[in-house]
C-alpha cells in the first residue's frame, strides 16, 4: 500500500474516529483512555520485542502487564479526581516490582552466574516502563483541563500537522537534502522544516478558533507549537533507531499498512508531556 494511500486513509478513516474518541466526553472521556491502554499495552510489547532482538529482558507479560498499570493508573486519577502522583507512583512500585523479581528470581538457565544478564534486564523493563507506559500517561492527564476538549485537539492537531507537513514539503522540496539524519536517510531537512512550520500554524489557527481557551500572545502559541514538532520529530526519528537496531521494518502488524502501534504514536510519546507541561504553565492556572 503507497505511502500516499495510507495518508488518505489516516485522514478519512483514523483522524474522524480519533475525533469522535475526543469529543465523547462522559466519564473523562472513557473511550479516549480505552485507547490510550490498549495502544500503551500493544507499544509496551512492541518495544519490548524490539529490544528482546539485542538484549536479554525480563518475562514479557509481567513486564507488558506492569507498563499498561501506569496509563490505567491515570485514567483511574482522573476519574476519582486525585493526585497524578499516584501515577507516578504506579510506575515507580512498578519497577520496585522487577527490581525484587530480579533479586529473588535471575536467571535459572545459568545457574554459575544467575545475574550475568541483569543490568540489561533491568534497564530494558526500565525502559519499556516508561516509553511504552509513563510518555503516554501524559495524554491522559489533558482530560481533567477545563477545556480538556480543545486541549487534546490542539495536540494532536499540532502532532498530526507536524507530520503531515514534514512528509508534504518532504516530498515536494526535499530531493536535494536528504541523508544528513542516520537513524532514517530518506528524511529531509526541508521536511524537518515544514513539520514544524505546521504544527505552528495548526496552533495559531486553534489559538483564533478558540480565543477563550488560548488567550494571550501568540508567541505563546509559536513556544508550544516549536517544542511539540521538535519532540514529535525526535519521538519519530528514536524509534527508527529502535526499529534499525533491531532490524525491523515495522515495530509491529497492530494497524494495516501502517506497522504496528509504535510506528502510528511515537510521536505522540515524545510530545504528549512537553505539550502538557508547556500547556498548562502558557494556558490555565494549573
């Protein structure tokens, strides 16, 4: 399936669904937290099986299976209206957990030198914790903004156009210089230009549409559109790394013909806690 294809079919098919998990409010926006734990479910065993390729790793489903606590343990934070330390918390007993799995359970098919492989045991579930787990939490945490709606919209906007706009001018301007980002050649510093160009101009548009909720200079706007395109970029072009170093076309099959879950939100990991940080320091009183 072209690459053209799958544009098309993202923007008719996956962008309306996306919207619609959005705007359906009720219960913090339930249908949108669903999501949220299946995609950090499926990317946690994604990552997972990426890393397996180079290193030794603890038991998948307890690894997996502690990653998902940490986006459901902020769904269940909204929902009670408490503290996101709770999550945070989540997510450190989570690795407290493999930590004592470690010490109490190495490895029994080497019984001479049981914690020959430990140290990358543990820093990969460490990292499988946070990037397929604890990055995505922070999307989450958007739906108790007061106007959590428009907040959630405008990063993705912001995400979507980032990308759409770095393939765009990309492919249109980008012959000339492409070859200079290692982790994926076919990329171009035009394309890298354009992205960010859009998700500037995607909120500078949701800043006039929206007046009430984003208030004050636009260069407020400029601020938050830079970082969240420069960390999208940098969320896309990491998990190309992940992907290379482990020899992988795809970081899975989750979604046809587009990869797996990772290849559809790497960006969103890497952006989702700059937007929110930068968000509510530039637009509320949080």
């Amino acid at each position: 399936m072209s690459k053209v294809v799958n544009r098309l079919l993202t923007f008719f098919v996956g962008l309306p669904l996306v919207v619609f998990f959005v705007c359906f409010t009720p219960l913090h926006h339930i249908l949108l937290h669903i999501a949220i734990v299946v995609f950090a479910s499926v990317a946690s065993c994604e990552i997972y099986n990426l890393l397996s390729k180079n290193i030794p790793m603890q038991r998948k489903a307890i690894v997996v299976g502690l990653s998902t606590l940490i986006p459901l343990s902020t769904y269940i934070c909204a929902l009670l209206k408490l503290d996101f330390v709770l999550s945070t918390l989540v997510f450190i007993a989570s690795f407290m957990a493999l930590l004592i799995m470690e010490v109490f359970c190495p490895n029994a098919k080497n019984p001479e030198e049981p914690f020959k492989d430990s140290n990358h045991k543990l820093v990969g579930s460490l990292f499988v914790l946070f990037y397929g787990g604890y990055l995505l939490s922070f999307l989450s945490r958007m739906t108790v903004l007061e106007h959590s709606t428009e907040f959630i919209v405008l990063f993705l906007v912001m995400v979507f156009l980032c990308d759409s706009a770095a393939w765009f001018f990309g492919m249109l301007f980008g012959k000339g210089n492409r070859g200079y980002v290692k982790a994926s050649p076919n990329k171009s510093i035009v394309g890298f230009v354009g992205g960010i160009l859009g998700a500037i101009a995607s909120g500078i548009l949701c800043a006039f549409i929206w007046p009430q909720v984003f208030a004050g200079s636009l260069w407020r706007m400029v601020i938050l559109g830079l970082a969240v395109s420069i960390s999208a970029i940098l969320g896309d072009l990491a998990e190309s790394v992940f992907k290379r170093s482990a020899k992988e076309k795809d970081s899975g099959n989750f979604i046809p013909g587009r990869g797996g879950a990772l290849d559809s939100i790497d960006s969103v990991l890497m952006a989702a806690p700059l937007f929110y940080f930068i968000a509510t320091m530039l637009f509320t009183d949080l």
